[in-house]
C-alpha cells in the first residue's frame, strides 16, 4: 500500500472537500460532496455525540445514498451547517426525488469548541452560513490544521486540527480518511513531541519522530476536559459497497482512532466516523477485500488524526499551543 497522489481523501475519484472557518469565533465546518450521490454507513463509540440524520444510514433504511457529509464546530449549534449544505445542493437541483421535490441527503456530526478562546457571543447562529460556504469551496485539494471543522479543535495540552490521508490498495483500491481531532485523549506521547500513531507514518508526514518515551498506563484526567470533546472522522473508498458493508468499515475504521488517541472513545467525547462508497470500482476479491479495506481506513485514519494535529497554526486568543511548539 502507498499514499494516493495528494495524500487525502480526495484521492478517491468524484470526491471533493470544502472548507469554511470563523477565525473570531474559533470555528469552522468542513463539507465532503460527490459529484453523485454515494453510499453512506457510520458507526458511533462515544458516549457523548451529536449527529444529523444518522439514523439514515442504518442498513434497513429506506434511503441508501447521500448528497454530502458534514463535519463541524460549535456543538449543538453547529448542526445547523448541514442545513446550509441542503439549502445549497437543493438550489443546485439534487436531492432526493420525492414527488418531484428534491430533499438533499446530508448526514452530519458535531464537536464541541466552544471553550476554546474565541467570541461565542453571537446574534445569528453563523454555521448555517459556514456549510453554504463550505459547500462552495469544495475541491480536490484543502487545508489541512487549522482550518474548517478543525479551526477550533484541541487535544489534551494542544490545539488540534483537521486532517487528512490515503492509501492504495494493492488491488488497485483507494482508501482515504478526513478527521477533526477535538479528542479528551493525548495524540502525543508524554511531554514529547511523538506521536502515539507514528508506527503507521508514511514518508515523514508527520515529523519522521518515531516513538517517544511514554508511559501506557498514564491515566487520563477527564475532569480537566469533561464535555469539551469529540473525534469526527470520514473514511472513503471508490469501491463498491452496499450500506451494511459501509458501516462494517466505519466499524473497523474506529481502530485508527484508537492507535493515535490515547485513550479514545471515552464516555465524554463524541467519537465517530462516518464511511462513503462510490461504487466506482467493483471488489478484486468479495470475501477478503472488505478486511483489506477495514485495515487500510483504520490506518489512514491513525495517520490523519496525526497530520490534523501537525499541521495546526497558532492564532490569536489560543488557550493552547500547537504542536510545532513542543519543538522549540
């Protein structure tokens, strides 16, 4: 397995990425929109999340494909962004056809940033607006770090970000992740710079630090954080799949989560990963190849959570600092 050209998401064709932040408020949303409408699964191992239009994508549903994803800021509130999403591709004509009018599929999660330094005092909930904008700048290539639904996010003792990566599968497969790490957890080892995913770094893309010195057994310390978390993630692939087989490899994709978060899906972060098929490809081998696929998401997400928190850049009213700043 290798990295796809751009070494994101957006390396499984038909795929694009937009972005929109609020540097005052310390926020943003990010948006994943095919060029068609794509299979969609998601599986959920927080204890505290927050979601739109999750129940959809539960295999017995009548509806089995989306428009676009939403990732956002701003907790509750922030689920407006899909809405903009909506409004948006509704006015663009696509949506799902009912009696001739078209309802926009647009699943979404959110996470919590509202503690983080920024002004919160605003007099029209702006995420509405953010997903519009988003939607409009989506594209094959995005900001990673600071930016979108990563605009606002930390870890435990840095600010955190969003991410990207992918790979490609020997079976000629590509698999990709988008993450915005908000985690309660630690993707660094100890006061070290190294990161706890670096057993899966490819070509230096996050530092080339290797391992640090770490204690496993560190207990975390929920009551510094508790309520401000949640890792929301997307993984991709052009290959075909039904709904059930989407959700499967959101499942196995939470493994990702958990190799560069330590410790990760705990009762108060909102942990989640949606999963996208575009049914571009058609599976080499049936029974094996969704294992393949399984490993390759969880991988590429470990790797993304690190680039999210790699790439994150300093502004103005941080309550934290960033990752570059454990190099100094």
């Amino acid at each position: 397995m290798k990295p796809g050209k751009r070494n994101l998401i957006t390396d499984v064709a038909g795929l694009r990425v937009g972005n929109a932040s609020d540097d005052g408020v310390k926020t943003g949303a990010t948006v994943l929109v095919g060029d068609a409408p794509f299979v969609a699964g998601v599986h959920i191992m927080g204890g505290a999340p927050g979601t739109r239009e999750a129940a959809l994508l539960e295999a017995d549903k009548l509806v089995q494909e989306v428009d676009a994803l939403v990732l956002s800021g701003g907790s509750a509130f922030g689920l407006d962004a899909g809405s903009g999403v909506a409004d948006a591709l509704r006015a663009a004509g696509r949506g799902f056809d009912v009696g001739g009018q078209k309802v926009p599929i647009v699943p979404g999660a959110i996470l919590f940033d509202l503690l983080n330094g920024g002004d919160k005092e605003w007099v029209e909930n702006p995420y509405k607006a953010l997903g519009r904008q988003a939607l409009a700048a989506a594209s094959e290539a995005f900001e990673l770090g600071s930016a979108g639904a990563g605009c606002g996010a930390t870890v435990d003792g840095l600010k955190g970000g969003l991410g990207s990566a992918s790979l490609i599968l020997e079976n000629g497969i590509t698999v990709g992740a988008l993450v915005a790490v908000n985690a309660l957890g630690a993707v660094t080892m100890g006061d070290g710079p190294e990161f706890w995913a670096a057993p899966w770094e490819m070509g230096g893309e996050y530092g080339g630090l290797g391992l640090g010195a770490h204690d496993p057994m560190d207990e975390p310390r929920p009551e510094a954080r508790m309520g401000e978390n949640t890792t929301i993630a997307i993984v991709a692939t052009d290959a075909a799949l039904t709904q059930a087989q989407a959700t499967r490899l959101a499942t196995a994709a939470h493994d990702g989560m958990a190799r560069a978060i330590h410790p990760s899906h705990t009762p108060f972060d909102g942990d989640l990963v949606f999963a996208a098929a575009t049914g571009a490809k058609d599976l080499p081998d049936p029974v094996w190849d969704p294992l393949r696929l399984g490993h390759a998401a969880a991988t590429c997400l470990a790797r993304a959570i690190a680039r999210g928190v790699h790439a994150a850049t300093p502004a103005k009213g941080d309550v934290l600092p960033c990752w570059r700043d454990r190099l100094r």
